[in-house]
C-alpha cells in the first residue's frame, strides 16, 4: 500500500512538472510573439492593427485588434458573401446581365473603366473582376445590383456587428448606416481585424452560406492577382483581399503555410505620406508581421 502510495506521488509531482514545463514553454513563446510584433509597430510610422488566429490550435494574436477600422477594398468580402448568398437563395443568379454606365465607372484598380458603356456582362463576371483584380467599376455594377443596405443586413444576420458597407465607391448609395454621421470617417466601409478573422474563420470552415459556397469563396479569394502585403515573400498559397486608399492599406487572408492555417486581418492608417507604389511601408510591414505570425503563432 505504502508502495502504491509513493507511485501515487511521483506520478503527480511529475505531471505538475510538465504541465508547468509546458506552460513556460508557452508563455516563453508568447513573450517572443509580441516582442517581435511590438519592435515592427513601434518603429512604424502611423497606426497599425492586428489580429491573427491559427486555424489548427486556435492560438490568437491581437493589437488593437478589436478597433473599428477603415476597409478601403477589403469590405469588397462582404459585397462578394452577398452576392453568394442571393444566389444560393434563388433570388438572383450568376448569369443575370448587369450593364456598364457612366455612373458605375471608378478608377483607382480594375479594367473596366477601359472598355466602353453599354457592355454586358453577367453578375458572376463582375464578382469575380471585384474580387481578383480588386475592379471598382465592377464592385459599383454588383452593388447597384445588389444595394448596400443588402450587404449590411447578410452581415448583421451572418453575426458581424463590426463590417458594413457605407456607400458604393467614389460615392452614391448610401447605406443606412453610411448616412450615420459617425460612420462618414470610414469612408467605404468599416469592420475590425478581429471580425475580418472571423469571417475568414467561418469561411475556412464552410460555415458561411454552405459548405460548398463557402468553398468556391475561399479558392476565389486565392486567385486574387496582388500580393504586395500579407505573404508577399512566402512561397505558400494564399487566399486573400488586399485594399488601398491615400495613407491606408490594409489585407485580409489565410496563410496555407506547412504548419498550417493562419487567419489574419492587418491595417495600417495614418501614415505620414501618400505613397503608390507597391513598396509602401504599408505593404512592407505587412509583409514583415505576416512572416512573424505565420512562424510563430
């Protein structure tokens, strides 16, 4: 009995000491996470937020994560979960012709501010010009399609308080929530990284629409022809949505690296100078903190 005992007692002296080995070791690499990512933002010039979550242990990462920020391009997501949604709802479908006009023509990325009005094309065209070549135009066809009050609903019935669409780009159709005069600095949208990660999250896992909507959303977000931010330098596919606007840059994406799924959402605001190149600081740390989660998270 006594033996048996003394068996006990080791036993549990060396599970406490694992347990606690264990603990260190992760609490050692929490310290270096945010070591890193603090030494990269605090010699950034302008604002920067994060957050990341390993979609294989669950594992977050977050500064300033849960501020509500400015989307430039990015809310293009919750365009494209909507126009998904109709579809598979039967209210709309992929070959409904939607018309290029005057009215839906903004610059800044995309194609069809070269071609000329009156072109058709079918809804699914112009989602996937939205979402691979980041198309303005394109984004304004889908919403006059679709409307912005539309986007805002799917998102508050999807669970997402934070990402609403504004108004359509450069300007008109106003969401309800756009005609909020708190809401007028966000400019075109507004979300969190945190809420962005979510999304991500759920679409990863097939929870948005459907499995297999949420699938072809995922590898539509792969095709994205930019990569000037979040994975720039990592040889590993990526599905992602990248936006730009005057001292703003900001990325959505997941990281397929070899140690698995990572999920994160990276702005960057009020930086010092207007800069279109794709060597932006913006980009650049990005790119840099990207590389930190993705080897460390």
């Amino acid at each position: 009995m006594k033996i048996f005992s003394r068996i006990v007692v080791i036993t549990a002296v060396l599970c406490f000491t694992s347990s606690t080995g264990l603990a260190q070791q992760n609490g050692a690499a929490n310290q270096s996470l945010d070591a890193r990512i603090n030494s990269e933002i605090a010699a950034f010039k302008g604002k920067v937020f994060v957050y990341a979550k390993n979609l294989e242990t669950g594992k977050t990462f977050s500064s300033n994560g849960d501020e509500r920020v400015r989307t430039a391009s990015t809310i293009k997501v919750a365009v494209m979960i909507e126009a998904f949604a109709r579809v598979a709802e039967g209210k709309a479908k992929w070959t409904d012709e939607l018309v290029l006009t005057k009215a839906a023509r903004y610059g800044g990325s995309g194609v069809l501010p070269e071609l000329g009005d009156g072109l058709r094309l079918t809804l699914r065209d112009c989602v996937n010009l939205m979402m691979v070549v980041s198309d303005n135009t394109a984004t304004n066809m889908v919403l006059d399609y679709l409307t912005t009050d539309a986007v805002n609903e799917r998102m508050n019935s999807l669970g997402f308080k934070a990402t609403r669409i504004m108004r359509r780009i450069g300007g008109g159709g106003e969401s309800r929530e756009g005609k909020i005069e708190d809401n007028k600095k966000f400019g075109l949208g507004a979300t969190s990284p945190h809420e962005m990660v979510q999304v991500l999250d759920k679409l990863e896992r097939g929870e948005i629409i459907s499995p297999a909507a949420s699938k072809e959303m995922i590898e539509l977000m792969k095709r994205e022809q930019a990569r000037y931010a979040i994975a720039r330098d990592l040889s590993v596919p990526l599905a992602s949505k990248y936006g730009a606007l005057d001292r703003l840059r900001s990325c959505v994406a997941i990281v397929y690296a070899k140690r698995g799924r990572i999920a994160m959402a990276i702005t960057v605001d009020d930086m010092p100078e207007t800069i279109w190149t794709v060597d932006n600081p913006g980009y650049l740390i990005m790119s840099r903190l990207s590389e930190i989660l993705v080897a460390e998270l």
